[in-house]
C-alpha cells in the first residue's frame, strides 16, 4: 500500500545527472547494454542488450509473467503479432489522436515535443529565439504490407500492445471458458516515433512493454483499478525497488489519454527527476465498443448466470520492460567502500541479478580449480552460476559486485579437506563458512530472505 508521503503530486529530489553517466558508462564495459550499431556511429536512441542486459530483461519480463498469470488462475497470455490490420488504428484513436505537438528550432533544426520546452522562450540547443507554431505530429511508425511500395497496404508498427488483447478479446475469453472478470497478459514490443529520445533506455522509439487487460463489469471497474493501482504499486518494492523513490500520482484532467475514464501512474525518481513506471488506466469501454462499431463484429460478453450482455470495462497496467530495466539498474547502483577501497556495486534483488552466484577457486592449482568447476556445475542446475578463476580473489569480488552477483561461493584448501565452502554476501562483504552439501538451500533461503541495506539515498 502507497503511503501518504508516496502519493505527493511535487517534484521532489535533486538530479543527478552524473550517476546516469556513470551507469550508461557501466553498463557498455560490462555487457549489459550497447549502442546500437556502434561500428557505424550508433543509431540515436536505438540499443542493444549484451549477455548481461538479456539476462536482467529476461528476468524482470518472466517476474512479471510470474505475478500477473501464474499466480492467478483468471488471466491467461496472449502473443498477438506486431504488424495488425489498419483499421485497429484507425478503431483505437491512434490515427487521429496519437500525436505529440512538435516545434522546430529554424535555426538549428533541432526538433522538440511541445509541452517540454518553453515555445516563447530561446531555442534549449542554440540558444536562439526561432521555434515554430507547434504542430501535431502522428507518432506511428508506418510500413507497406507487399512487395511493393504504395501498391500494398499501408500499415503501422503497433506503439502498444493493448489493442492485440482487444481484438482477440473474444477468442481468448471462448477458447479458455474465461467469466468476466479476467485478463489478457501480453509482453511485446512498440515502437513509437518519439520526438526526444533521450536519457538512456527511459524513451526509444523501440521498446517492450508488459501489459495486462483486466476485463471487468462497468460496475465494479472503480474497485478493480484501485485493485490492481496498489497491487502494482507493492509489487516494485518486492522486486527490491528503494520505497523512497516511488510514488503514485493519478493524471489530471487534461492529462488523461483520451479513452481513459481515470488514471495513475507508478512514478520513479529517476537522476532526471520523477518520470512514469506504469501507467494504470480504467479505459471503459472505449476500445471494445471501437472495434464493434468499425468492424461490425460482437464483442460484448454474455453471463450465462444473469443473461445479463453488456460489454466489459477495462483495467489496463502498462509499463515498459525495458524502462523496468533502467530503474533496476539505477535504483540498484551504489557506491561504497569496502577495507579502505571505494566499489561499485550494484544492488539487485538476487531473482532479479543476471547472474545469482560466482565460484572462485582461491588459486587454480592443486585440484581447486576442478573442485570449484565442479561445484558451479552442480550449482548450475539451480541457479544461474559464473565461474572465474582469474585474477586476485578481491578483484574477482569486485568485477561481480559491479555487475549485481549476490553471493560468490570460493573453494579453498580447507574444502578439499571437510567439503566446506565459503559463501560470501555482496551487500554485507560477510563471509560464512557452509558443507558444500547445504550450499543450494542457503542460497535459496538467502534469495527468500533477502533485504535491501538501509542506506542514505
Ligand atoms: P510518456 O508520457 O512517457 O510518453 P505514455 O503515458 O505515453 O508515456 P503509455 O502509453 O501509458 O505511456 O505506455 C505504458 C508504458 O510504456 C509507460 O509507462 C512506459 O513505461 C512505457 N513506455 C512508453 N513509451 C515508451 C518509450 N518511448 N520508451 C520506453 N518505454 C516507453
């Protein structure tokens, strides 16, 4: 449950551009996320996932697959394709309404969205005065279906997932026997053509996202958004997000998108101040009624039991997966000091490391290595495991410290003797001595157990 102090509409916190840096900095030395296309300059705002990046993506996206339909029995997965007829877009409001006012500099051509700069006032990159009238620019990315240009279809690469769910509303509902209430999950990418991409991953014009359609009667689609509102909430703070640094804040009048009857969003203090997580929408009945009336088929729902027909309300969650991503990263990203050295670790739930335990031999002679490599073999089964055995033990420490491994496990003489191992823990640097025999289930009941060290922010 968000408390008082994480429901304040203000705009707390400082920025602090620099950690942004050191993260992008981070993040391109150890493998987890790239410029696209680097070998030809980079694509602006185009990135790519490297070994470790995957690895935290794939985690958060089957997190959330866990909580929002293995642990429920009422809400099943859809994977409807990126590329839909046109007439969804048009049925959705996303050819007319899907628009950001644009202005341009005159002088220097830079382009900027409208409601993010001062139009009256000096150009943010020049520094002239020569911004244009703000005009309405469709965010769609548009293709062609068929080999040939302007003699095929003319389609769009869908900038959300949503409407997948809403075509194949009655599909999904007949085909899995589903009563309202019940929800559609889908994870999948959108492309929108932002007009400022900036700050990292935060805004691309390709992205994934992680969304769930809650079908509900109109009457009770107050008590499910405020249902789902605290449950997403709660959620972050189970993933290990810092309490502090998230807050709910519901849209004001003018802000609301134009299908939605009310919405909030789970915000982070991200280093450039308080910006969306999710978003949680009460969308009505809005794009069911939509895609009745332009395509001319029924998707309203029957209750067997009542006779009642009625076409169900929606409770939409929307969030990035790859805006998830830079929050666990940024949110996790600290620096300490460890017997007089300064670290840099970053502090991931261990479900949500990329990697949950690195194995070390002390030294790779006289069968430790082969014991070690052993040992990662056996832990490999349950855990995703690193071995390395190279370099000095505290630097070995180091370099998974920064990439978030929580527990390192070393083989030493002694196990060789007694069959112990030491298991080391990256938020505390405490080391613990524990039969080779209990190492799975300490690491489990570590994962279980874990909490986040009190700290400053
Ligand atoms: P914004 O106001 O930031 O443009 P939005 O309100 O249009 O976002 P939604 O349409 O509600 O966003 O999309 C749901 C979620 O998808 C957002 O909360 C965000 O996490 C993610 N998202 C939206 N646009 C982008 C983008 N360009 N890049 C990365 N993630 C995005």
């Amino acid at each position: 449950m968000p408390t008082e102090a994480q429901r304040v509409t203000d705009n707390r916190g400082a920025a602090d551009r620099g950690l942004m840096e050191r993260l992008v900095s981070l993040c391109k030395r150890r493998g987890f996320i790239f410029p696209s296309s680097e070998v030809y300059g980079g694509l602006a705002s185009a990135w790519d996932y490297g070994p470790l990046g995957v690895a935290l993506k794939n985690r958060l996206r089957d997190l959330w697959w866990r909580e929002m339909t293995q642990l429920h029995d009422n809400i099943v997965g859809l994977d409807a394709s990126i590329l839909m007829h046109p007439q969804v877009w048009q049925a959705s409001g996303h050819v007319d309404h899907f628009t950001d006012p644009l202005v341009d500099c005159r002088n220097c051509k830079s382009r900027f969205r409208a409601d993010q700069v001062d139009i009256a006032g000096p150009c943010p990159t020049c520094g002239k005065t020569e911004l244009t009238d703000p005009r309405q620019f469709n965010m769609m990315f548009r293709t062609h279906l068929g080999p040939v240009e302007g003699g095929g279809t003319e389609i769009y690469l869908r900038p959300e997932t949503a409407q997948g769910a809403y075509v194949n509303f009655k599909s999904v509902q007949q085909s899995s026997r589903l009563k309202v209430p019940f929800g559609i999950a889908q994870v999948g990418k959108a492309f929108r053509n932002e007009i400022t991409t900036k700050s990292f991953i935060f805004r691309t014009c390709e992205f994934e996202q992680m969304e769930l359609q809650y079908f509900v009667h109109p009457d009770d689609a107050d008590r499910w958004f405020e249902h789902w509102r605290e449950r997403r909430f709660d959620y972050y703070q189970q993933l290990g997000i810092r309490a502090a640094k998230l807050r709910l804040r519901p849209h004001a009048d003018d802000e609301r998108a134009h299908y939605a009857r009310a919405a909030e969003d789970i915000e982070y203090e991200f280093p450039f101040g308080w910006q969306e997580l999710e978003g949680i929408h009460n969308r009505g009945d809005y794009d069911l009624t939509q895609h009745m009336t332009v395509s001319g088929k029924d998707l309203s729902y029957l209750n067997e039991e009542t006779k009642e027909r009625y076409v169900p309300y929606v409770v939409e969650t929307a969030v990035g997966l790859t805006r998830t991503v830079l929050v666990a990263l940024l949110d996790g990203y600290a620096e300490d000091e460890v017997e007089g050295e300064s670290r840099t670790v970053l502090r991931l739930h261990p479900r949500v490391a990329p990697i949950t335990v690195g194995v070390f031999p002390l030294v790779k002679k006289d069968g430790l290595a082969e014991l070690a490599r052993d040992i990662e073999e056996e832990l490999r089964e349950s855990f995703a495991t690193f071995y390395d055995q190279g370099g000095a033990i505290g630097r070995r420490y180091r370099r998974q410290d920064e990439i978030g491994t929580p527990f390192c496990v070393t083989v030493d003489y002694e196990s060789k003797d007694d069959d112990t191992v030491t298991i080391r823990y990256r938020d505390s640097t405490e080391q613990e001595r524990v039969p080779r025999s209990e190492l799975v289930a300490k690491v489990r009941a570590a994962m279980v157990e874990y909490a986040r060290p009190e700290e400053g922010d």
